[in-house]
C-alpha cells in the first residue's frame, strides 16, 4: 500500500483506535500558505485513516472556528478537534457553532476544552482565575454546553455562569454530537474530566501512572511520532527535523516562565535518561508533546504499553508528509498485534 492510498486498516482492530493528527499553527505563515498547509495536512490526515485533526488556540493564532470550517470544507469525513477557551467565548456560542456546523455540513466538532493558557494571553484578557479555579471555571461552561446539545432548556444559576431557560436552536442530532476533550495532567483537570466523562488526555513522561482508572469515556495521550523500518533510519530523520536551536531554548525557557500548565512544567522537568521519550523537540520550543522514535517494533513496543494501560485515543504532532501518519500507522498495527 501506498502512502497515499486512504487507510482503514485500524477500523476492525479488536481495539477501537481513535487516532488524531493536529493542524499547522499559523502563527509566521503568510495566509497563503498557511490556508495551502492546511488543507494539505487534513487531506493527508483523512486518507491515513484518522478520525480527526486538533486545532490550536491562543492569543496569537488565527480563530479557531474558521480554521476548522476549511478542514470541513477540504475533507469528506475528518472531525475539528477545536480547543475551546472560556475567557474567549459564551459557552451557548460553542453549542451555537456546533449545531450550526452540523446543520450546514453534516459533519460533528469535537471540543477540546482549554482551562488555561499562557499567563501574559491571561491578563491581556483580564483573567487572574488561579489554575484549579479555572477548572471549576471549565465545568460549569462545559456543563452547560453538554446540556444545550443534549436539548435541554438550561437554568443554570451557577458561580461563573448564569442563564435562564437557554434552548438551542436548531437542535443537534445525537449521531453528530461531540466528544469533549480535556487535559488529566493535574488533578484538577482529572476530576474535571471524570466528572464531564470526557476524553481525558495525558502527556507521558516515562512515570506514567496507569491510565485505566482516569475514568474518561476515552483514555487519550498526546505525542509525537517518528517511526521507520529501520532505526537509524528514524533517527536521521528526526535530528534532520529537530536539529539543536539555542534560541528555541531560550524561547522555551522564557514560555515555562509565562505559563502555569502542569503538562509544560511536568515534561520540562523531566530528566529521567531512561525515559522512551525524546523532549529536544519540545525544548526547542519546536512543538508541545513528547516524541517517540525508532524502527517500527521499538515505537510499536512504546504504543503497546499505552493500550495495555487502557489508552485508545493517539493525539499526534503535526505531520511534515503524509508519510509520517503511514508509518505512524504500521507502528500501531504492530502494537495492536502485539497487545492481541
């Protein structure tokens, strides 16, 4: 099989497999060709077989409900993953919005639900909600949104939210309603998604806890992936791609100092040399997840221990080619053979 043949080999494994790509940020892309990247990476993402595709949102990037309509545009049958933050929006315009992309494309969006941020993004919005309060913040919002989509007329007289007999219009289908997405890596957040029963999302460190009692409807982590038949192979592409950058060090140093998420602060303290992880990625400020590379068995082996633990949805970095979703691919067949 080609790496550009549409791959469903992952739709009858004895695991259902959730697999999710993540889209290009925009930030220092010309809108050209940062529209150009995107359908790009989404057409990429839909014939490798993955349910979906994470879209990022901050102060400095392009809002993501636009980005997630040209995906939907771009694809036949890809799911935006869209990270929804509070402080930028009412929760029944989150429910607006997913309705309405049902409505007019048939197609459902998932919500990846964001409590925080980096703290300069915070206070330019005049938000000092300390970390676990933005949790209890996120509960209530998400509450909310869960209630309208489910058809209910909401009254919610609560700490951070207040409405009155809210109904949405049009109603959602249930076929099209979304998984909701959020972030297990401190405690608050784990009982925030225990309590909501979403997919709750770690970042392995290599001292994982097991991750069958996290109590989500889905177990999910988020990594990077760089996997090849050969294991030199992998390695040259990997330093090929994530050279050392002193600036990118630098530039992460300065973000460590600018934002209070337990996930950054637990992988930028960790030193462990026997962890399977490869963190010069992230500390170059290159991307925002752990990397995993070598030769199929040795990734595949690395997954396994992720399946037996109960993970079944894989949130994956941003692809270079489609090339890296296909051998993404032969590592997780290999590792549900194995797990089997």
């Amino acid at each position: 099989m080609s790496s550009v043949d549409r791959d469903r080999s992952l739709d009858h494994s004895p695991t259902e497999i959730a697999l999710f790509s993540t889209c290009p940020a925009s930030a220092g892309l010309e809108a050209a060709e940062f529209r150009r990247r995107v359908v790009e990476v989404a057409h990429w993402s839909e014939r490798q077989g993955c349910r979906g595709i994470l879209v990022y949102t901050d102060n400095s990037l392009l809002d993501p409900w636009l980005v997630a309509q040209l995906i939907v545009e771009a694809t036949e049958s890809l799911v935006p993953l869209v990270a929804v933050q509070p402080i930028y929006m009412h929760p029944y315009t989150v429910a607006k919005l997913v309705t309405s992309f049902a409505t007019l494309y048939q197609r459902p969006v998932y919500l990846n639900m964001v409590a925080g941020g980096f703290t300069n993004d915070l206070r330019a919005l005049s938000d000092p909600t300390p970390h676990d309060r933005r949790y209890d913040r996120l509960l209530e919002y998400a509450t909310i949104i869960k209630r309208l989509l489910a058809g209910d007329t909401v009254t919610l007289d609560g700490e951070f939210y207040r409405v009155e007999r809210l109904r949405l219009t049009p109603p959602l289908s249930p076929s099209l309603a979304p998984w909701i997405f959020v972030s297990a890596s401190s405690p608050a957040g784990l009982a925030v998604g225990r309590q909501l029963g979403a997919v709750v999302v770690r970042y392995p460190t290599g001292a994982d806890e097991p991750l069958a009692d996290a109590g989500g409807a889905r177990n999910g982590i988020r990594i990077g992936i760089v996997a090849r038949a050969d294991e030199e192979e992998a390695w040259y592409v990997a330093h090929a791609r994530f050279p050392g950058d002193r600036r990118g060090e630098l530039a992460h140093a300065l973000a460590m100092r600018t934002s209070d998420s337990s996930w950054h602060a637990q992988l930028s303290r960790s030193d462990d040399e026997t962890s399977p992880y490869w963190l010069v990625p992230f500390r170059n400020y290159k991307t925002f997840c752990p990397y995993v590379v070598g030769a199929y068995t040795r990734v595949a082996r690395e997954l396994a221990h992720h399946l037996r633990a109960g993970v079944d949805t894989f949130i994956l970095d941003v692809p270079r080619e489609e090339a890296d979703l296909h051998h993404t691919r032969i590592a997780l067949r290999t590792a549900l053979a194995e797990v089997a």
